[in-house]
C-alpha cells in the first residue's frame, strides 16, 4: 500500500470511546466497492493478533484511536496503485 491520507473528521461528539470499524475497498477505475465490511471495535485486536493489517506500515493504531476519541470519528485512506484499489479505513 502507498500513500496514507487523513480524508477529514467528523463532528466532537462527546469522548465515548469508538465503537466501530469500517473497511471499504473501493475500485479506482469505476468506483465500485469490492469490499465492506464493519466489525465491532472489540474485534479489532483479536484480528490484530491473528496477524490482520488494518493499517498501513507509517500508521499508529494508537493515533488513529486517539482521533476518534477526540472528535468522534477517525479516517484514513491510502490508495494501492499496484491493484488500483482505494481502501478506506473509519473509526467511529
């Protein structure tokens, strides 16, 4: 994966700790999503220690919570030119 991005925040909704994760994979060329998937936040690091990589190798887990805890919502986006995918990563 290349290229890591902050595609924004959303609103302070209060400091309740984040609840969901949601993956996208979108296709580059026409837009279409090959993959969503939303998993509950306790789930996280049990895939974590099954050897998942939801994050790219310059990324914090810790930061990206952090972010959502601070304003209620946490994304980040990468694009993977070698597949030509998009992968959208929200932490609410």
């Amino acid at each position: 994966m290349s290229h890591t991005t902050p595609i924004g925040a959303g609103s302070s909704q209060g400091t309740t700790a984040p609840r969901a994760l949601r993956l996208r994979i979108v296709n580059i060329s026409n837009g279409q999503v090959k993959v969503a998937l939303t998993l509950p936040v306790t789930l996280v690091s049990v895939a974590q220690r099954l050897g998942a990589r939801l994050l790219p190798p310059d990324a914090s887990v810790e930061e990206v919570v952090a972010q959502a805890e601070q304003q209620g919502v946490a994304q980040l986006a990468w694009v993977d030119a070698v597949h030509d995918e998009r992968l959208e990563l929200t932490l609410e």
